[in-house]
C-alpha cells in the first residue's frame, strides 16, 4: 500500500512498525454542538482507511478521541443553561448517531479528554523539566524556540506563524508563538488541581496524552483535516517528541482536503451550513456517504445538492445489480483493492464498481451472476457501501410508513380481487403521490420509493 505522507510531501511505500498490528489516530470532535458536513468528511475518510487496514493487516487499533473540555462547550453549556456534562452527553451521542448513519465503523477506542487529565499534567511535568515549557500566572506555556524543529509539518517559520493570525499574544508569553499547555480556572469554570494551580488544559495537549496512553510514543498514521496541519498538528509533534526525547511521534500524516458548499466556504452567514441531521432529513445516510467518497481525499470537495442526487441515482443502479445477490461472502476485486491501496484513490475504485455492475447486468448465466453480486458486494464493502440489501435500500424498511404502505397494497389486491380497478388505480396513484412506486409480477406486488 502507498500513502500520501503530509511531513514529506510525497508518496510513500506504507510499512507499519509491527507488522501484524497497525496503530492509527485520528483527531475527533469538540462536542458543543451537532456536527455539520465538513466535520463528517474526515470521519468517512478514515473510515475507509480503517477498512483497508483490516482487510490487509492482522490487527489494527483506531483511536479517535473526544474534545469534551474546551471553551465553545462552556460557551453553550451557559447559553442554554445546562450543565457542561449535559452538553457533552448529548452532542456525543448524537455525534455517533450521525457517523452510524454514515456507515462509519466505530474507532478501536474513543477516549475523553477529562478521562486523561493526569496524564497531561505528568506530561506537561516532563515538558517543563526539560525545559521546553515554562509556568507564568498560572499558565504552562510551550517554549517554541526551544524546539528546534518546530514548523517541519506546515513548513511556516516563526514569522510565517504571526503574519498568519492564528497565535495568541499574551502577556503570559515569552514569545507570540508559543502555544497554552495549562491555563486557570476561576470559580465559574470546570478545573482540576495541578501543580500549577487549579485549571484545564490547552487544546493540544490532550491529543498527545493520548495517544501516548493507547499507541505508545510512536505510531503509525496520525489523519485530520488539512485546516488541522497548523498549529494543532504542528504542536502536537513539538510537544510529544520534545517529551520523549526526539522520538518519532507519527511515522505518516494523513490530510482530508476541505469542503466548500456551491463554491463557498461553509458559514452561518451565507445561509449554506447544513449538519448531517438535517441532510439525513433529505437524503439516505449512504448517499451522502457516497458523496462524500466523490472526490480523492487530498482535494477539496464541492458540496451540491444535484451531486448527492447523482449519488443516490447511482446507489440505485448498484442496489438494482444486486437484486437476488446470495447471502454469502465474496471476494474483493483485485482491481478495486490496487485502486485502495494507491493512496486512497475511491475515485477509481468506484469506476470498478461501475464496471462490476455492468458485467452483472450484461450477465446471463445465474450462477457466475450472483458470482459477480457477491464479489461486486464485497469490495463495495470496504468503502462502507452496499452493506444493506436492494429490498432494504428501495423499501427503507426501517421507516414508520411501510405498514401503511404494505396495507394500502393489500387493499389494492382486494379491489382488483373485487374488479374494482378504478379504486385500484386510485391505491396506485396514491402511493406514486407519496414517491412508491408499484410493480406488478407474477410472484406479486412489489414497490420501491422514487
């Protein structure tokens, strides 16, 4: 397999340090409020990556944490006048409610920042005894000069890093740079006792306590969005392999393009942010999967309504090639996996799926037809697609309406029993006016939505 590395800016044969047992992280969501579209991005990406690793690798651990102490959580918790916890449990749960839609496998491990605050105070300890932190007014502050590598991920050097707007000048400070390991907690806000007072930590910190607690302190591939490179990711690496005395942190960066709607950035403002429970509201949890899948991982990604129909249409061709498919296992297409293990390249696997379909289509003998459905099944299955079945697809069986919609059938059967074929006709119309579409056969009624 070959990744794009983000530290080297190239291609890279993938070699795990064990290699039975890959180890992967991947940063997770700040949970104050619903996710949107752009935050779904990176939980399908890797996904797909989970999926190839466990298809090629004996063991693979996905690490992929929550962010439930940070300060837009406070934030909402006041506005709404809840308790901090409340808002965390709730968005955490609709958090995982979401990416379940999405077909997303759940991480090896979900760990919580406040489950790990010993162990970043032992690792700010560590960082201040060597003399890459330093304590002011009851914060730690990372000591960027110190660090003599700091910037070898985003390439931006000290002035870059200010000119850019994302540091914080503080008179807590030695340099505009450096980046907030602890800070203080007054009464009003959740804290912890610390050598350095009561407080909470910084943003970055937590990342790094944790994947030294579940990966150890060097580990695979470490992924994120292409807005996380500087500073979250940049720090990260400062702070962990400062830490531990210049050992590697991730041996491969891997970076989601962003998502921009009809050509702009997503914003509030622009009347174009859209959460993923209000696109499940619209569309099939997989079809946004799929669109999603659309575009090659490193390149940004337009977000456009007639795009997630294009996918939803061509979902239903697939599902239509997999009508009758045996409830058996198949084997992945060696083309399609090729495709996977070059970077990630969907984009081309899914043009073998297009093929695959095609073959069953064109394909008389039902024995090398339902061949081809389950091996067509089976590599559509490592993108997180096709795992529900054509009737489950066409029907939505888990929808309130199928009872209502199997009984107006019924009646149908009766009137046309009765040679009332006008109330048939008017059943029929009834449905088609609700997106059912009916067809008759010669085992029966069958029906699917528009």
């Amino acid at each position: 397999m070959i990744l794009y590395n983000s530290i080297t800016r190239k291609k890279e044969p993938f070699t795990p340090l064990d290699p039975k047992h890959v180890k992967m992280y991947v940063c997770g969501p700040t949970v104050y409020d619903r996710a949107h579209i752009g935050n779904a991005r990176p939980v399908v990406v890797f996904d797909v990556l989970f999926r190839m690793l466990k298809h090629l690798y004996d063991t693979v651990t996905y690490v992929r944490n929550i962010t439930d102490i940070d300060d837009k959580i406070m934030t909402a918790a006041a506005k709404k006048q809840v308790s901090i916890q409340h808002i965390t449990t709730e968005n955490t749960r609709f958090y995982n409610e979401d990416m379940t839609a999405l077909g997303a496998l759940p991480p090896t491990q979900t760990p919580k920042a406040t489950e790990h605050i010993q162990e970043m105070i032992q690792m700010i300890e560590d960082l201040i005894q060597k003399k890459f932190a330093y304590a002011k007014d009851g914060h730690v502050v990372f000591d960027v000069e110190r660090n003599n590598t700091y910037g070898k991920l985003s390439r931006l050097n000290l002035d870059d890093q200010i000119s850019g707007a994302r540091v914080e000048v503080a008179p807590y400070k030695k340099n505009p740079q450096d980046f907030v390991l602890w800070k203080p907690s007054d009464d009003t806000q959740p804290g912890w006792d610390s050598p350095w007072g009561r407080g909470r930590p910084g943003w970055h910190i937590e990342c790094s306590a944790m994947v030294k607690k579940h990966l150890g302190k060097t580990f695979d591939i470490h992924g994120g969005g292409i807005d996380l490179i500087f500073p979250h990711h940049e720090n990260e690496i400062a702070q962990s392999e400062c830490c531990h005395d210049g050992s590697p942190f991730a041996r491969y960066w891997m970076h989601n393009g962003h998502l921009i709607v009809n050509g702009e950035k997503m914003s509030k403002s622009l009347g174009n942010f859209f959460t993923v429970e209000e696109l499940r509201d619209t569309y099939a949890g997989e079809a946004i999967r799929l669109t999603l899948l659309s575009a090659h991982y490193r390149q940004p990604l337009d977000w456009r309504p007639e795009v997630v129909a294009q996918s939803t249409a061509i979902l239903d061709r697939f599902y239509t090639a997999l009508e009758g498919c045996p409830d058996a296992p198949g084997t992945v297409s060696d083309a399609f996996l090729n495709c996977l293990k070059d970077d990630l390249n969907v984009p081309e696997a899914l043009s073998q799926l297009h093929t695959m379909v095609s073959n069953i289509h064109k394909e008389k003998d039902l024995f090398q037809k339902q061949t081809l459905q389950r091996n067509c099944k089976a590599s559509a299955n490592l993108l997180g697609l096709l795992e529900s079945t054509a009737e489950n697809w066409f029907q939505g069986t888990e929808s309130d309406d199928v009872l209502w919609i199997e009984d107006m059938i019924e009646k149908r059967h009766q009137a046309k029993k009765n040679k009332d074929f006008k109330e048939a006709d008017t059943i029929r119309d009834k449905l088609r006016e609700k997106g059912i579409l009916l067809e008759d056969t010669s085992n029966g009624t069958t029906w699917k939505r528009k």
